[in-house]
C-alpha cells in the first residue's frame, strides 16, 4: 500500500504563541501544532487517544505534548506515549519557510 | 596444581573483594569448600579489610593492620586465586570472559559485588588538593597525613559518614565545622526534636554543625582554602571532607548489558537478567531497594551462597530492615527504620529528658515498631531493635517500649487487600498494578506514580501507596526530592527563593534554565505562581507555564469546553445579575446551570471562542473557581436575617473574598463564616473558617478541609472586630503562601507545622514578621487585576480561539 501525503500551507509562524499550541482542522483532520521555545514546530493528532482530550490546550514540556485532561504525554516527533498501555498518536512533518508553516498529512 | 585435579570444577569469579565480596567467598567455603575454582578481582591493593572500622583508623583508636579481615594467606590456603590492585574493566558474557588490565579469566559463575564509589556534588572546586572523599583505606590515610599541621576542615555531609569523619579529623587537632543541606543532622534518621538534640551533643564535642546549608563553592587556587554557601557566606577551610552519599558501581555491568536501574537489578536469588550472573552489596537494587549499611548485605551474600554452591538452590532474600548504631565516640545514637516517614494513622511515643540530652522516639504503625532513633542513652535499644526486627507486636502499654520491652509474640498479617482493589480512583489504578510496579524497582512516591499513575491525580492516596511500598519492598527509598518546591528543581523552598532572589531570576524559564534539571507540566505551574509572588508586577509571565485554565480564565471539562463561574462575593447575588446570568445562558446556549459547592453559578459547557462574549455579557468579575488561589467565600445567612445569628456573617464572607480575590496560593483556598456556632457554611472544613461566638467575637480556625481529605480546622484565635479578622486572616494566607510547598493544602502545611507555631507566627508576631505580612497583604491586594479583562486584549495568538479549519489543496 502507498501513502499519498500533501504538503498543507498551514499558518505563518507569528500565528503560533511561543512554547504553545493552536488546533487546527486540516482536510477534517484535527491536529494540534505546536511552536517550541527552541523554535521547533510540532504537528502531532488534535485528539488525545485516553479519552479525547484537546491536544492543542494542552503544555509543550521541551519536546513533548501533554494532554490538558489528564497529562499523558506524547513525543512531539514520534508521537509516542509516554505510557506503556496508552498508543501513541500520529505526528506530520512540518517545515517552516520564509515565516510560513506547512504540515504533511496524509489524502485519503 | 589443584586445577589440573579438577578440570572440570565450575569456576566462580568475583569482582570486587570488600565487604561483600569478601563476605561471599567465607559463605560458599562454608558451604562447599571445594565446589569451585574461585577467582577474585579487588582494585584496591590489599587483601580484604573491614571498611566500616575505617573510621576508628581515621580516629586513631585503631591500626591499619587491625582492620584486616583476611590476610594474603587466607586467599592461599583456600585456593583462591586473588587478584589485588587489578581493575576488571570489561566482561565478555558471549566468551564468558572477565578482562582486567592485561588479562582475562573464564567464569562460569560471575558475581558482582562492585560496591559503590562516593557522590561528589557538581560544586566548583571539588578538584583541588586538600579535598576528599572518604571510602577507602587510602582516602583514611591521605586525610590523615594532610590533616598534618592544617587547622581547619569543613566536612560537606552531616549524615552518620560524615559525623564520623568529622570526630576522626578532630583527634587530628583540626577544628571541625559539619555542613549539611537539610534543616537537622543525619536528616535520614533522625526527626527534627532528634536532630537538635544530636546538634547539640556534637556541639559539645567541639564540632561545629551547619544545618540547612547549601555549599555552593570550594575556594582556593592549588589547596582548598574556604568553603562558599548558597547564601553567600564563605568560611575558611584548609581541607574538605565530603561525604555527600554514595552511587552504586553499576557503570561495568551496565555495559557489558545487565539490566541496571539506580544499581544493578537483581532478584530474590541475587541473579541479574543473566543467569550466570549474580549481585551483591551496595552494588545491586534488589525489590528497589540500595542497602548501604554492611547487615543487609550479609544477609544478601549468605542466600546467595546457599544458591551459587546449591546448598539450597531455592534460598530466597526477600530485603533486610535497616537498623543502625552511630560509631562516633561520644554520640549515642541507634536509629531504626525512616523515623520522618510519619503516616497519619501512625502513634508516635516518644520520651525526652532534656538536661542529659535523651531523647528517644518510637514510631508504631499496625501496633508494631516500624521506626525508632535513640539519642544519649541506648538502654532501650536492644530491646527495641528485636522488637523491629521480629515485626513483632508492641506492648499494650506503651511505655513499656523504653521502660521494659514486651515480650515477641506471633507476627500480625500484612494488609492483604485483593490485587485488584483500586487504590488510586483518579486513575483507576489497583493494587496488583502498583506491586507490579513496586517489584519492578519503583520504591518511591512519584516513581510508582510515573510508572503507573497512581497519586499523580488528587494526591490522596498518595499515603496508600507509600504503605505498599513499604510492604512490598520493605521501606520507602529516601527520596530528597520529597523536600524540593518542585520537580524540576533540585532545591527546597527557602534556596529556591534565595536562588532566584539572589540571581534576578524573573520568568520560568530563566529558573529552569539556571536552576532546573528538568522540566514538567507542573513544575512550571508552579514556578509561575511562586515567581509570581516575589517579583508582584516585574515577574515575566510565560503563557507557556500556565495550564490551560489559567492561560483562557475558565475550567477546561472533559469534552473541551469550558465552565464560567461568575464572582458572586459572600454568595449574595441580586435579581439584576441573576437576569443577567440566565440570558447569558440562554443566548450561549449553555448545557448545564448548576449551583457548585460554594455557593455559587457554573455555567458549564462554553466553548472556548464564547468565552470573551460571555465575559463582557455578564460583566462580572471571574470565579477563580479553577486556579490554586482564593475561590470561594461560603456564608451563611447570619445575623441579617437568621433567628440565631449573631453576627453579620455575609458582610464579613464579602469583605473577605473581595479583599483575597485573585491571591495565589500553592493549592486552593477556600473560606468560610458562619454567623454563629450552629456554623451552616461548614466553616470548620475549610483552609480558614471563621464563626461568630455568642459572645460577640469570631474564632478564626484553620487547616481544614472536605474534599479528598476531611479535616477539621483547628482554632487559631478569636478576634472582637472585622477589621482584626481580616487582618489575621491575611497575614495567615500570605505565610501559607510563601511557605507551603507546591500543591501542599492547608490541611498538610497547618499540622506539619503545628497549630502552636502557627499561633505563635500568626498572632503572637514571635518571629516578628507580622508587619511585614501585612505590608505584603497590601501589595498582593493592589497587583489584583481581573482576568476576565484580557477578553478586550487577547495576550497571545489564538487565546481565544477554536481550531482554525484548513482545506486540503484540490488536486
Ligand atoms: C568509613 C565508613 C564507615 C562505615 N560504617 C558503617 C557502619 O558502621 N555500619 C554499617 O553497617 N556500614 C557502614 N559503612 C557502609 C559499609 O561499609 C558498606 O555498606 C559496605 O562496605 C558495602 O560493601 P560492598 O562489598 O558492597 O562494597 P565495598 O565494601 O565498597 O567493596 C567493593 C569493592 O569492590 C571494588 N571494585 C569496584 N569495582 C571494581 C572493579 N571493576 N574491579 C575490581 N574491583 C572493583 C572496590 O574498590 C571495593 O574494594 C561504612 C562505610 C564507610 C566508608
Ligand atoms: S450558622 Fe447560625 S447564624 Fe448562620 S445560618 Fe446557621 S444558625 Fe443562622
Ligand atoms: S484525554 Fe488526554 S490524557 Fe486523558
């Protein structure tokens, strides 16, 4: 099976508060994108896997996500939880040029 | 030669020859004097020698020769081949391999018995001459030759080691000062009462002690010549001692892949995750648990022997209790068990006789001796050390315990609770889970709860949690992040305020950077609300330390949305602000009105982008119904209209919450006034509860609460006026404020420090800081801005906004 993947213009940089994060809904898919202090930008799943707490409200602790329900933590490149029983949730590449954000989601 | 008899004699190697290894190598020969074909590796340069006499060398009241256990010749008759001053530095498990300098040797068997090497704090100036650590042989004797003609020396460590180092420096006529970072002496055995009176008596002895002190710095150029402390005072010093703990040797096993946590892990039969490899000593972490104290490991090597030689194939170890008797010439002192490891439901007896310095302590749990430490005079301590080693019952009379020990009897069952009883209701976390965890080397607190988040909800059940650590694993490891303000910060409250005081250190982030070791959600809640109370209007707020509720001024609900609480001061509401609420409901819309448990309007269930419009509809100032600050004034009807009431309770309950509206605490505050004894606003299970007497006064009470823990407030004092109500009120919010530690309620900070000393702080002034809480009142009161207001003035992008909707890109 082969992935089509699409380059999305996201936002400009200035939209994303430093150290936090912003949801937005890309093709219906909710994804929360978060700017690091260091200057990274994360784009992992809008929706916490545990009981569907909103990821973009929750805090960016260096590089990882923690939900705002009940703290689970997710790896802000891998999307990798934290916690054993917990699956991870589904990180995007990003890029940012020329003060412009641009996520890679998958078409289908 | 012996091996070409016997050529197919197991061959056992051993790595390290101190007191475990030493110890090991009597055990096998006695239980099968020709089983193996023995190896020994020792770095240091001698045969085996009794380290924990090392400290009479250092004295003078013995000679090096005296401490030897087994001389060269021990080795020799036994057929052991010992390999002195050889450092093993790799091992082949595929090859079944020990490789040292310029050599190696088979094994069949492998044993670690490595030790541990000391801690030596990341503090500038620790390279210098005239600085030790004190562990072997040789640090006894390069101490004692440079203590030679010196006048000074500081001993960084006030725990048993460093006790004895500093009496063994004093027979070398230098003048001793002990500096040790906890409030009190030996900190990990003994409680605050015990640790003076220790202060005490060494203070006698000639030894100067130094609690509660942060050595920041080591002076000097070549030699060592002062110490610096976090608080910028600087004492002079000829050489330093340091005896700030140990870390085990683990680093070999750890490369040659044995599964190692703080040491190597080891199960009931001493054997690591490699079936020919064993461990014992200080080396090895078995059910969690380090044991840096030589009766442990006795027990650890005797198993060990019993399974290596098959004697017993099935011995088990299963942990040791840790009980102790101080060295130091002129100190009385055993210790047994964690005596600060006080549980509510604990009884503490305790005897003390000032004049000759005794002071004994006993801690009972389940009716037996679960920690003990006694100070001047040991007469009980035998006893006492049998009953808490038999875990067996105490006499019924307690006092027996000191005066004439009981007799054992049969031993009391463990809590045996099912495995899947819930223990944390947060999170839904069993009893099985937690064990699990426990057996896996989680022995503290905030380890179970990382590994299984258990008590990293509310917190109450945090002491349940602690009781399954110690039935488990025998004992809750000492934990020094138990005393730090936060995680992330390896500091206590009072360094961390002078770290940042001294440093400017304004936002979260310059602390964490300067001072953290790490970072967590928490943590930086927490920094934030403290930063926020010492700089007032110069702390530089970060939205990206504040959790989600403090960054849009509303409480995030299990969908997304949000609830809005309106201020309602005192509870008193009028028919134009109930209007006003119900077509704010209606027009957004809201699911749920609810009335909450203080007296006031939730409106549940708006979304986040409504929650500026529904701001500026009501007009009203916020609820603070989310954050770890003053929420709710609860009141009762009092004498406005109640047939009982004797004082204006509401009038007090408005000027209260208007006054603190906006203080923030290191957890929630709640108060209450209840307009007489009948007390209807529950003023007796609130942070500060007050009701008016019949006499016409109000009694101000404090320390209670009705939540996850119910606790009756304890009385702090009466007052006759308003005014002298409020002002003791403040002046208890705000020494809460700045001394309780990150999410500590009134409910843990009022008993941990005693309702007396709080009276005495509070009411009394006697330590003379009443003025200046009053002042920081003031201050707190005028730095008061509304939140809600940021509904004009978003302070970030997106503050206050829903997910933004992006199209895909048609192709
Ligand atoms: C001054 C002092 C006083 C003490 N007083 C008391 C007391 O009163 N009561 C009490 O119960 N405990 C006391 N202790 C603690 C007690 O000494 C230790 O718990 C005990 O020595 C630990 O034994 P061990 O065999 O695990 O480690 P050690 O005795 O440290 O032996 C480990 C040995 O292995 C060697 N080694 C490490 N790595 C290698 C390698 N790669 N190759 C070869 N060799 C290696 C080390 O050099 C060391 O000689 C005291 C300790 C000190 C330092
Ligand atoms: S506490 Fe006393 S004054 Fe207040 S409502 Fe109850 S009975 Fe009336
Ligand atoms: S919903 Fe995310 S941690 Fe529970």
């Amino acid at each position: 099976m082969t992935a089509t993947v699409t380059r999305v213009q996201l936002c400009t940089l200035a939209d994303l508060p430093t150290g936090l994060g912003r949801g937005f809904e890309v093709g219906g898919r909710p994804i929360a994108v978060f700017l690091g202090r260091e200057g990274q930008v994360f784009a992992v799943d809008g929706k916490c896997p545990h009981k569907s707490g909103p990821l973009a409200d929750g805090m960016l602790i260096g590089e990882q996500v923690v939900c705002p329900l009940h703290a689970f933590r997710f790896d802000g490149n891998s999307g990798a939880c934290d916690q054993e029983s917990v699956c991870g949730i589904q990180a995007y590449a990003t890029e940012v040029r020329d003060g412009t954000v641009f996520v890679t989601v998958p078409l289908s | 030669m012996i091996r070409a008899l016997h050529p197919q004699k197991p061959k056992l190697v051993v790595i390290g020859n101190g007191m475990a290894g030493a110890r090991l190598l009597e055990d096998v020969l006695a239980c099968d004097p020709s089983r193996f074909d023995i190896t020994v590796f020792g770095d240091e340069p001698y045969g085996n020698y009794n380290r924990i006499l090392l400290s009479n060398v250092l004295n003078g009241t013995q000679d090096a020769k005296e401490i030897f256990l087994n001389p060269l010749a021990w080795y020799e008759e036994n057929g052991i081949t010992l390999h002195a001053g050889k450092r093993v530095t790799k091992i082949d498990r595929e090859a079944k391999l020990v490789y040292a300098e310029d050599f190696s040797v088979e094994y069949d068997y492998l044993v670690f018995a490595t030790g541990s090497k000391p801690f030596i704090p990341p503090i500038p100036g620790t390279p210098l001459h005239g600085v030790f650590a004190f562990r072997t042989l040789d640090d006894c004797r390069n101490i004692a030759e440079y203590a030679k003609g010196r006048k000074t020396a500081v001993v960084i460590g006030g725990g048993l080691l460093g006790l004895e180092a500093a009496k063994g420096l004093m027979t070398h006529n230098v003048e001793v000062t002990v500096v040790e970072m906890s409030p009190w002496l030996m900190s990990v055995q003994l409680d605050e009462a015990g640790g003076k009176v220790l202060g005490q008596t060494i203070a006698n002895l000639g030894i100067k002690a130094r609690a509660g002190t942060v050595t920041k710095e080591l002076l000097g150029h070549m030699n060592v010549t002062g110490v610096k402390f976090a608080d910028g005072s600087e004492i002079p010093a000829d050489m330093v001692v340091i005896s700030a703990g140990i870390r085990p040797n683990s680093e070999l096993a750890k490369e040659c892949g044995i599964t190692c946590d703080k040491a190597i892990v080891v199960d009931d039969q001493l054997r690591t995750n490699d079936p020919a490899v064993f461990g014992v000593g200080e080396c090895v972490q078995h059910n969690g648990m380090i044991y840096g104290l030589v009766a442990p490991l006795w027990e650890q090597t005797k198993v060990l022997a019993k399974v290596l030689t098959g004697a017993d194939a099935t011995a088990t170890y299963t942990g040791s209790k840790i009980a102790t008797k101080l060295k130091v010439m002129g100190v009385e002192l055993a210790s047994m068990g964690r005596i600060n490891d006080l549980q509510p439901t604990d009884e503490v007896v305790q005897f003390s006789e000032p004049a000759r310095q005794v002071y004994w302590k006993a801690i009972i749990r389940d009716g037996k001796v679960s920690a003990a430490c006694l100070l001047g005079d040991l007469a009980p301590a035998d006893d006492l050390m049998r009953l808490f080693h038999a875990g067996a019952p105490v006499p019924d009379r307690r006092l027996e315990l000191f005066f004439t020990a009981g007799s054992a009897k049969k031993e009391v069952s463990l809590a045996d609770l099912p495995d899947s009883h819930q223990i944390c209701d947060c999170n839904g976390v069993c009893k099985g889970t937690i064990v699990t965890a426990i057996k896996g080397g989680k022995c503290t607190v905030p380890a179970v709860g990382k590994a299984t988040r258990a008590g990293t909800g509310c917190g109450s059940c945090k002491t349940l949690v602690k009781g399954l650590i110690e039935a488990v694993a025998g004992g809750v490891k000492a934990d020094p992040s138990e005393s730090w303000f936060v995680a992330a910060v390896p500091l206590d409250k009072p360094s961390l305020v002078a770290e940042v005081k001294a440093r400017g250190l304004k936002s979260v982030s310059a602390v964490l950077r300067e001072l953290g070791a790490g970072d967590d959600e928490k943590s930086r809640n927490g920094l934030a609300s403290m930063l926020k109370s010492i700089w007032g209007t110069e702390y530089i707020d970060e939205r990206d330390s504040r959790f989600i509720n403090d960054r849009v001024h509303a409480n995030i609900q299990k969908d997304g949305t949000f609830s809005v609480i309106p201020r309602i001061y005192g509870g008193i509401t009028t028919a134009e602000d109930l209007i006003k609420i119900g077509h704010v409901a209606k027009k957004y819309a809201v699911p749920m009105v609810k009335f909450t448990g203080g007296q006031r309007i939730d409106l549940l269930g708006i979304r986040k982008e409504d929650l500026p419009g529904v701001w500026a509809d009501l007009g009203m100032p916020s609820g603070h119904a989310y954050t770890k600050a003053l929420r709710t004034v609860k009141t009762c009807v009092g004498s406005e209209f109640c047939r009982y009431g004797t004082n204006d309770s509401t009038g007090l309950g408005i000027d209260l919450e208007k006054r603190f509206q906006g203080f923030e605490f290191p957890a929630k505050v709640k108060l209450a006034v209840s307009g007489c004894p009948r007390n209807c606003a529950e003023s007796t299970v609130k942070d500060v509860g007050v009701i008016a007497t019949e006499g016409g006064e109000w009694e101000v009470s404090v320390g209670g609460a009705a939540g996850a823990h119910v606790r009756k407030t304890e009385v702090l004092c009466r007052v006759t006026t308003k005014e002298d109500a409020l002002r003791v009120i403040g002046r208890f919010l705000i020494y809460y404020r700045d001394n309780a530690k990150w999410l500590e309620r009134t409910y843990d900070f009022v008993p941990r420090l005693g309702i007396e000393k709080v009276r005495e702080i509070i009411v009394n002034d006697a330590l003379g800081i009443c003025a200046a809480l009053d002042v920081e009142v003031e201050k707190t009161v005028a730095a008061y801005v509304d939140p809600w207001l940021e509904r004009d003035q978003p302070v970030y992008a997106g503050q206050f906004e829903d997910t933004k909707r992006v199209p895909l890109p048609v192709l």
